[in-house]
C-alpha cells in the first residue's frame, strides 16, 4: 500500500531506533517540524549521495524540541521509524513549503543472530581501543543490534546506505562483518572513526538539497 509522506532530504542514514538530533533552520522544515509538534505528521529522511535522492528511507518522528531560538530555528530530537521506499518525490507536499512523496512500507527483519554480534562487538572493542574512543558499546544482552554502531565504525555514506537497504537481519551483520574484518585503519581512516564516534548527541546543522 502506497503512503504519502512529508521528506526531508539530508545527507545522512537515519536507521531505526536511532535517535537524530537536528538544527532547524530553513524556514521550509521550519514549516514541516510545526506540523510535526501540532499534527503529529511524521517524515522520512531520504539519503542524498552526490546531489541525488536514494529511494530508501526513513521515517522519523519528532520526540522534543530540545531548544527555541528568537529567529524561528530550533534544536530537535527525533527517533527512526519505519523503511520506505519512495516511488515518487515531489518538489511540495500539497499546500506545504516542505517536500513530500509518496512510497511503500519495506519489512525490515530486526531479528540478528547472537553469535554474530558477539563477533561484531568483539571486533569493534578491539578497534575502539586501538584509536583510544571511550565509547560504550551496548551488549547482545542488553539488545545490541547492528544499527548501534553502523555510524561509528568507519564506513562511507555510500556503505551506511547500502547497510540501510539490506532488509534482512543476517545480511546486514555480515555485511557489517565483513567491512570490520577488512578494516586496516591508515591515518585517515583512524580519524574519521574517532570523529564518528564522538558524533553522538550532538545537534547537527545540515544543509538540505537545493530544488
């Protein structure tokens, strides 16, 4: 079943359960994050990859306004829904600044093997500490999923979307597997995992896609 839903385009993943945290400042998502505190409307985050919309996406919905500024911005938690897949995009949702489109409902399988995150988890402790991150790493008892992780462990905007668009739970743990095992950290790599790792909880002030 096809549903219309508002976007917000930004170059990012937003995975589900993930909590993102977001500066509003264009006075379009303004638009769409008053809607989302008055009417409840949710809306999907599509990742753009070299200036073009991916179809896979998803949704969020707005959980605080954390800060108001005088000048109309704000600082917004929001939490990862539901996957989409977009069929359409629209430049305007009907009778809004903000765009839309509308798409379909993907099942995503939550269910991963304990094993295999064992491994994961193993293999990430053991890279945190070669770069010196003091980040806590949930256990498999404590819920771990491969979602936890995927912004923190190196990989590409490119890697965290394909990981986005793999539907089933064993799939996306060996692919996440897979590049931790391949990971030879040179200087460059070293940093973009430490910085990665400490992006979390902060709000970030991301440029959305010009029209």
């Amino acid at each position: 079943m096809t549903e219309n839903i508002a976007l917000f385009p930004l170059q990012l993943v937003v995975f589900p359960g993930e909590t993102l945290n977001l500066h509003i400042f264009e006075p379009r998502y303004r638009q769409l994050i008053e809607d989302a505190e008055q009417q409840g409307t949710t809306f999907c985050v599509p990742t753009v990859i070299n200036g073009k919309i991916r179809p896979v996406a998803t949704e969020v919905e707005l959980t605080e306004i954390a800060m108001r500024y005088l000048g109309g911005e704000s600082d917004i938690h929001c939490l990862g829904k539901r996957v989409f897949y977009l069929e359409d995009i629209w430049r305007n949702f009907p009778e809004k600044l903000y765009p839309g489109g509308s798409g379909k409902l993907l099942t995503v399988d939550l269910e991963e093997d304990p094993a295999i995150n064992e491994e994961i988890i193993s293999i990430t402790t053991d890279i945190y500490r070669l770069l010196n991150i003091d980040k806590t790493i949930k256990s498999t008892a404590e819920g771990f999923k491969t979602y936890d992780i995927s912004h923190y462990v190196g990989m590409t905007l490119e890697q965290e979307y394909e990981l986005l668009t793999l539907l089933n739970g064993k799939e996306r743990q060996q692919y996440l597997l897979n590049h931790l095992q391949t990971i030879s950290p040179g200087i460059e790599r070293k940093t973009a995992i430490r910085d990665r790792a400490k992006l979390n909880g902060h709000f970030r002030e991301l440029m959305p896609p010009e029209w």
